[in-house]
C-alpha cells in the first residue's frame, strides 16, 4: 500500500493477527482510494451548483450519477478486490516488521564495531539475515489471513530477535568492562606476589590482602569473559535456529502446529527457551556481583 511507506511504523506481531484491525485498514484504504474520494466530491460539488445556480435536473442526475459512481468504486474494492487488499496490507505489514527489526539488529551491529566487539557484530549481521529470511519465507505462506501455524513461526522468529538483541547487548556491555581492565597487569603482579609470599623482610598481611584483592578481580574477570562467550555462543544458536527452520520448512507442503521434537517450530521454541533461560541466569549473575561489590571491603 504506497501511501503507507512514509507512514512511521508501529506494526507489531500481534498486528498481523488483528482481524478487525486489518479490516478497518483496508476499509479506510477503500474509502480513500481516488475513485472513491474524487466522484463523490464532485457529486458534493455539482449539488452545490445545482443549489446556487439552479442548474435542475440535470445538475441533480449528473450528481447522483457520479455518486453511485463512487460508491460503485467503494462496493468494488471492498468486497470485490478485499481479499487483494488484504493480502497487500498484510504483506506490507510484514515488511515494516522485517525492516524495523532489522534496522534494530543493524543499531547493535554498529555499537559492537563502534567499541571494537567485531564477533558481536559478525553475530548480529548472522542474526539479522537469519531474521530476514526465515520471516521473508513465512510471508510468502500469508494469505488474506495469517493462518495459525505462520503467526506461530512469526512469534518464535520475534522472541527468538529478541533474546539475540538483549544477549548481544549484555556482551557489548561486557566487553566494554573487560577491556578497560588490564588483566595482564593484574596476572602479573599476582604472580610476583605469590612468589613473595614467606619473605621475612615483607609484611605477610599486606602481601595477602593484595593478593587476595587481585585474585578476586582476576576471577572476576574470567567469569565476565566466559558470560560473554557465552552469550555469543547462544546468539549463535538462535540464528542457527532461525536458518535450521527456514531450510527446513521451505520444502514441507504445509506449516502444522504439531509439538513433535522434529517440528522445526518446536527446535526453534526449544532454542529461544533456552536463550531466554539464559538471560534470566545472567541476570542473577550480575545480581550476585553487585551484592558482593556492596558488601566487599
């Protein structure tokens, strides 16, 4: 629908199942539409003529005529052309989607090279084309419905952008702490503390107290980068999600809802599951470090 791309989007999801949303869309399409509009307001027009000129019958038949005119264009696309319509308000839907999402994926993309995380830009590009096509291939299965079965597959491949974005985010947020620690400078000196420990011309308690305060940064330190690579490591995982489903169900006659472990539908649920469940464990990672750092002399 052209005179809907300099529109800002707000298409969500749960949109492109909204019945009555959709019809009042295209409702409104039809009653905009130029050969709707343009007789009846001529038909508006030549009445007002009629009435100030007194132009009589003929002012009034050519009136109605152009009424019936336009309402004869309405009838026509409404219930004629609907299911067009339809389908074309729904697919242009589906592309403001795709285009939304993946400017979303683009953004973080860009933050991740700006800081110089070029494996979490390289997941965010994957995710992003894993997006496109899977939705892309779902759109070609929309009629002037969305069936059951592909709103399913549109609100996994939603959940499963979702987690990718937040998890993409956490690492970007991550490597930006790691790197402003200089943890060689720290595995050093830990060393050349250790070595020192049992000198009697050093202070044993201070010698500790150091060590320990390091060994703790350290250990710090190697748990944020393994919460980071794994992140990536699960990011990876929604996009191969995303690829498995769209080559997987590209070749099936039809998109059931079954919950059988061989449903692609069900391997993607199962992945953005485990994404989301890893969020929640991350969360209450860093929980537990901020409480820790609270109560750490």
């Amino acid at each position: 629908m052209a005179s809907q791309k300099g529109k800002q989007s707000n298409v969500s999801v749960e949109s492109l199942t909204d019945e009555e949303a959709i019809f009042k869309a295209v409702r409104n399409k039809c009653i905009q539409s130029p050969f709707t509009v343009l007789p009846l307001a001529l038909a508006g027009g030549l009445l007002l003529l009629t009435a100030s000129f007194g132009f009589g019958f003929p002012g009034v038949f050519a009136a109605f005529v152009l009424g019936v005119v336009g309402a004869a264009a309405f009838v026509y696309n409404m219930w004629i052309r609907g299911e067009a319509l339809t389908r074309e308000h729904i697919k242009w839907m589906m592309e403001q989607l795709k285009e939304d999402r993946h400017n979303a994926l683009g953004e973080i993309a860009k933050m991740c090279r700006d800081i110089g995380f070029s494996e979490g830009a390289k997941e965010a590009a994957e995710l992003s084309a894993a997006y496109s096509q899977y939705t892309t291939f779902l759109e070609t299965r929309a009629g002037a419905k969305l069936g059951s079965a592909v709103s399913q597959r549109l609100a996994l491949a939603e959940s499963a952008r979702e987690a990718g974005i937040g998890h993409l985010r956490h690492a970007a947020e991550i490597h930006t702490t790691l790197a402003a620690v200089d943890i060689g400078k720290l595995r050093r000196e830990h060393a050349e503390w250790a070595k020192k420990l049992g000198n009697p011309m050093i202070k044993q308690g201070v010698l500790e107290s150091q060590i320990s305060a390091h060994a703790r940064q350290i250990e710090r330190h190697d748990q944020l980068a393994l919460k980071r690579d794994q992140l990536l490591a699960s990011t990876n995982e929604l996009e191969a999600a995303l690829m498995n489903a769209f080559m997987s169900e590209a070749g099936r006659a039809e998109l059931s809802l079954d919950k059988n472990s061989d449903n692609p539908a069900t391997r993607l649920f199962n992945v953005v599951a485990a994404a989301e469940a890893a969020e929640t464990d991350l969360k209450e990672f860093l929980g537990d470090i901020q409480r820790e750092t609270s109560v750490t002399p």
